[in-house]
C-alpha cells in the first residue's frame, strides 16, 4: 500500500506535514533535512523541486528556489540525493514542483525514479486537474505516485466534488486567496472556509497549507483538517540554523507541542 | 486535413497551449474562458470597442505605401502604422479590449505586467479613460532601463510596483502579477500584454489585435486592388502585434508571414531572446509553448537591446505557426535591426521602436520579385528608444 494511504489510516488527526526545497540552504543538505524531519517526527515530508518562476510560492520559498538553483541544484541531483533514503526515512515523501522541470525529465523517467528511491506522491500545482486526467493519470497510476490537488476558498463545491472523486491520497486544502507565506493569525472568514469544507464530507483527508507558522496556527487548522502543512516558517527557520538537526528537533516540537 | 489556426476548445493551437495555472487562478481564468467570446460577441460590446478604437486611438491606422524603402528593397512595400496608435503602440488595441470585458465581467481593479513600459502605459491609459485602479509591475532592472515610461504610468494614475524576484525583468513582472492575482481573485482582472498566458489569453489578445490584418485587407484592396499581400512580417517578443497582424491572412496559404526573433548578439551568444532558434517544448506562464530553458526546465534568461522583445518565450499560436512550418521565423541581430531602423529613418521620416525595427531588417534578408507586396507592420514609434539610437551612434 502505498505510504500515503497507509499513514491516514494509521492516524487521522494532527499530521504535521513539512515542507522544505531541495537543495538548501546548501546542495548537499537535502538528505540531512529530510531525515532529521523524519527522525523529529514529522508525520509527512514535502520537498519542493527548485524552479526559477514559482508563480504559487511567496517571497521566503522563492529566495529558497533561487539560492537552491544557483548553487546547482536540479531534478535530477534530487533524485540521486534521495537514493537510498528509504533505509532511513519512514514517512511519506511527496515532491512539490511545477510542470516544467517534471516535462523535461521526462514523464515516465521521472515516475519511474519517484518509484525507485521511493517518492509517494507529487504536489504540482501548475498542472490541472483536466489535463492530469487527459495525459499524465495513467502513467502516474502505473507507478503508484499519488497526485495531490490543492483546493482555495475560491474552488466551487461542484469542482472540489470533482477533485475529491478523482484524488486517492489527500486534499491540499489552501487556507485563503493567497501564496506560500506567513500570513498573520486565521481570520474568521478562513474558519468560515474551513468548516464549509469540514461539512462536506469528503472522501479524502485534508490537510491545511498556506500560512500556517506555529503551534497555534497549526493547532487551529488540525481542529478543522486531519493535519496541516508548513513550508515558509520551516524554510526561514533553516536559514538561520547553525546546526540543522538541532534546529529541525526544535522546530518540529514547537509546532507540536507549543 | 488542413491545418488548423484557430484555438480548439480545450485552448490549443495544434499541441501548444492549454490553462497550466494553479487552482487558486482556476475559477478568474475559468470565469473569462466561460466569457470572453460572449461578451466580444455581443455588438454592444462590439460598439464601444469600435468607437473608442476610432474616436481615441485614431484607428483606422493607415497603411502606407513606402516608395523610397520599396525602391531600396525592390519590392512593393506597405507600412501598416500602428505606430500612429494614441500611446505609440499596437498595444492599446489590446488594452481597450481587455478593459470593456472587465468592466463587464464587473472587475474594478486592474493589474498588469510590462516590460519596456509600452503595455503598463497602454494599460495605465485606458484605466484612467475608465476611473478604475491600476497597478503595474515592472521588473526593477526595467524600472532602471525604462525610466520615462515609469513615469508616464505615474502621471497616468497607475501605481507601477517593482518586480525584485528572479531575474528582475519581463518575466518575473509576469509572476508577480500572477501572484497578485492568486492574492485577488474577485475583484481583479489581469491585463496580460501578449498572446502569451493561459487559455483564453492567447486567443483573446490575438483576436483584439486581429483589427490590424481586418484593416489591411480592406486598405489592400483599395490601393493594390487585392486583400492578400505576399508577405506579412513584424517582430515577435509574446507575438501579439504579429498575431494581428497575420490573423485573417493565416487560412490563405498564398500570403507568407514572416515572424522576426530578437536575436541579440546572436543565436550562439548565450545572449539573445531568439526563442525559436533556441528553444524547446515547455510551460511557463499557464501554457505549453516553445521556451528558451536549461536541460533541467529552468527558464533562461533572455537578452535583447528592445525590452519589448526581450521574452524567454513565444505565444502558442507562433510555436504553432513555426511547428506547422506555415510561419517563418527569422532571427535578427541588435546591430542588424538598429541598422534597419536608422534606414527606415533616413529612407522614410520615420523613426521605428527597436522592437519593430527587427521587423525591417528582415527585408534586408529576404528576396523578393518586384511585383511582390510585402507588408510590414510597424509596431510601434520610436521616440521611447532614443537614448537606444543614441547609444547605437551610426546615424
Ligand atoms: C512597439 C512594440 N512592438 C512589439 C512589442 C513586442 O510585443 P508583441 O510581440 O506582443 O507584439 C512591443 C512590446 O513592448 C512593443 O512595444
């Protein structure tokens, strides 16, 4: 079963899921990130594949991309990282990049990788739902990568309908009208949101992402979500950490247990 | 089965094209797929359009026969002048069109990228003829090269926000209104500059510009006694002049057209903006198209000495018109199109923007019989590019 399915049906509530971009804050750091998340007990773990126009990310994710990139970090340098990391790693890992560099790689190349260092899903929000049904599903499915599609408050209830029947793994639930980033406090009107969602009913678990910094944000999105999602906080944190392990088992903790 | 030049319903030209945005952007540009072709439909619409298209920018734009550059070129060679356009451009045309499907759509903000300043002032004019608010971004380092133009926006009300992600120039001004955008999504229209973006953009740009190529068939007709010219030819950054200009010609295989790159210091130089000489299949900005990228899909950045050429990418509709070989696509040097528009300048009286300039050059690389009628469309004046021709010096 794949890792993705499996976690949910471990535990359903409270799933911290952290993101952090390939390649940073040095090219080599990618595996010491990933297993110190894994060891800190992070629930899921999200890379992000750099890329030089990351039309969906804020300020912090982008300088992340750029500092990745310019010092030579690329898809295919990821996957030669993430060699191995199964030995090690338990949770879930689920990439995050944009279409084009998954284009170059090449399709099947590219799931056939995620398959052999033992990815479980991708998270590209720049390729829609319609045309991962018309030209990518099935190669995907071949490999058992899971696609996770995002949600706003702007989606229509006919649409997340949609993407909830054709989804197998979980909902990304964009907590308002926005960019990665920190944003300050939930407002009342993403409750409003959160709980419409809740309502619902929806086959797939949720998990809440955009926004979403510390032990209180992160607690009120688990009372509406089966988990939530933090990249920019975690990405920032990085960059002023002095011993990155260290500074992962803090981090992780604090957003836990406050 | 013929090849087919108008967009399919799911947004493609042949295999370029599509809506790869993210579902935050889904339900704007779903809601003006949903529209567009509706509203322009709609001869109310179609009422204010021409009117405004008459009585402020001054269209019908002539197209004038240019005897002293035909006799240099031997060829009979027509300047369509969109360069009389009010704002100096093609892209006012755009502009006004966008800004009536807005107020339409009952969107009261108006954001939009730019890149030299000739599309954030068209977009910047037609906000003020309507009262609505603009913002335009501008990559910090095209604040620094353009600065005129960034104070034209200002006098015209426009708030211009500079770009200071990635590389800081075209491209990144294009993020940073997309990211807008995610950040607004009710109130909001984008105002994309080219037939670049996502399904409906391409089409939309492309069809509002289609008022250039609607009028030289008519002015064709009168004055050479025939609608279809041999050549077509103007310059492509994003492709939206050359997209009106070849619109009604690109089911008539009798008339070539002819697409100018920007190719800088030279297609091998590493700098140059000569996106088909260079590039390969990718998306960027919502759709698939011909891109200049790394290996990795890392977009590259381009370089041209006009600003308005200087897009790392090309319309689908043109990765199609060059993937379908019905379009030819020439690349031109800096020097070669500063030459070609000190030409036109000594040959004609008109000084030509060193965008549209890459389009004359290509007369000078082309053959031609004497009784062939080649129409040039002249994109655009000159007077924001002076301190260009100044630098260049060879005049
Ligand atoms: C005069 C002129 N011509 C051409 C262009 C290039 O744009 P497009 O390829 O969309 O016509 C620009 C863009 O700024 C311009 O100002």
């Amino acid at each position: 079963m794949n890792r993705i399915n499996q976690l949910f049906e471990e535990k359903d509530s409270n799933l911290l899921n952290v993101y952090f971009t390939a390649g940073y804050p040095n090219t080599a750091d990618t595996r010491t990130v990933l297993e110190s998340l894994d060891a800190s007990g992070a629930d899921l773990i999200e890379i992000g594949i750099p890329f030089s126009d990351p039309v969906a990310d804020g300020p912090v994710i982008q300088r992340s991309n750029e500092k990745a990139l310019a010092q030579g970090m690329s898809l295919k340098l990821l996957f030669e990282q993430l060699d191995g990391m199964r030995e090690k790693v338990k949770a879930p890992v689920i990439l995050m990049g944009y279409v084009n560099p998954v284009i170059q790689f090449g399709i099947e190349e590219f799931c056939k990788e995620c398959q052999r260092v033992g990815v479980d899903g991708i998270i590209v929000p720049d390729l829609p739902l319609q045309a991962y049904l018309d030209d990518y599903k099935a190669t995907f499915d071949d490999y058992g990568i899971r696609n996770v599609f995002l949600i706003s408050p702007q989606t229509s209830e006919e649409r997340i309908r949609l993407i909830d029947e054709k989804t197998d793994g979980f909902i990304y639930m964009v907590s308002d009208a926005g960019t990665t980033g920190a944003r300050k406090g939930i407002s009342e009107a993403q409750l409003t949101y959160f709980e419409r969602i809740q309502d619902m009913k929806l086959k797939n678990p949720r998990l809440i992402g955009f926004g979403i910094s510390d032990h209180d944000s992160f607690s009120t999105a688990c009372n509406y979500a089966n988990g939530a999602i933090i990249g920019s906080a975690f990405v920032n944190s990085l960059s002023e950490a002095e011993d990155i392990p260290t500074a992962i088992t803090n981090f992780v903790s604090r957003v836990k247990n406050g | 089965m013929a090849v087919s030049f108008e967009v399919s319903e799911k947004g493609y030209y042949g295999k370029f094209g599509g809506a790869y945005i993210p579902e935050m952007l889904y339900p704007n540009v779903e809601e003006l797929r949903q529209s567009y072709l509706q509203i322009m439909a709609d001869p109310d619409f179609q009422a204010d359009f021409e009117d405004l298209l008459k009585n402020y920018v001054g269209r019908p734009t002539p197209l004038y026969f240019a005897k002293r550059l035909s006799e240099s070129v031997g060829a009979k060679v027509y300047l369509k002048r969109e360069d009389l356009n009010h704002t100096g451009a093609h892209k006012v045309n755009n502009t006004i069109g966008q800004i009536l499907l807005a107020k339409r759509l009952g969107k009261h903000k108006i954001i939009a990228e730019t890149g030299a300043g000739q599309h954030g002032v068209a977009t910047a004019t037609v906000c003020a003829l309507m009262g609505m608010e603009c913002i335009v971004y501008m990559g910090e380092i095209d604040m620094e090269r353009q600065k005129p133009n960034v104070e034209r926006m200002r006098i015209l009300g426009a708030e211009v926000v500079p770009a200071t992600s990635g590389s800081k120039t075209l491209k990144d001004a294009t993020n940073e209104a997309m990211r807008h955008w995610i950040q607004h999504p009710t109130d909001t229209h984008y105002i994309i500059g080219s037939v670049v973006g996502p399904h409906p953009y391409p089409d939309m740009v492309a069809k509002f510009q289609s008022v250039i190529s609607e009028e030289i068939r008519k002015q064709l007709l009168e004055q050479e006694g025939r609608e279809n010219p041999d050549y077509v030819i103007a310059c492509v950054g994003g492709g939206s002049n050359a997209a009106g200009a070849f619109y009604h010609f690109m089911d008539e295989p009798e008339v070539q057209l002819v697409a100018t790159e920007a190719g800088g210091l030279g297609v091998d130089s590493g700098k140059t903006a000569a996106t088909t000489s260079i590039g390969t299949e990718g998306v960027l900005h919502g759709s698939k198209t011909i891109l200049m990228q790394t290996e990795d899909g890392q977009i590259v950045e381009p370089y041209s000495i006009s600003a308005g050429l200087d897009y790392p990418g090309i319309g689908p509709l043109h990765a199609h018109l060059f993937d379908s070989k019905r379009g030819t696509f020439l690349s031109i040097t800096d020097d070669e199109a500063m030459e070609a528009g000190v030409k036109l300048s000594k040959l004609e009286g008109i000084i030509p923007a060193v965008e549209s300039a890459h389009a004359f050059a290509a007369l000078e690389k082309m053959e031609f019989k004497a009784d062939d009628v080649v129409v040039v469309n002249l994109s655009g004046r000159g007077d924001k590019d002076l301190a260009t021709y100044i630098k260049y010096g060879k005049y």
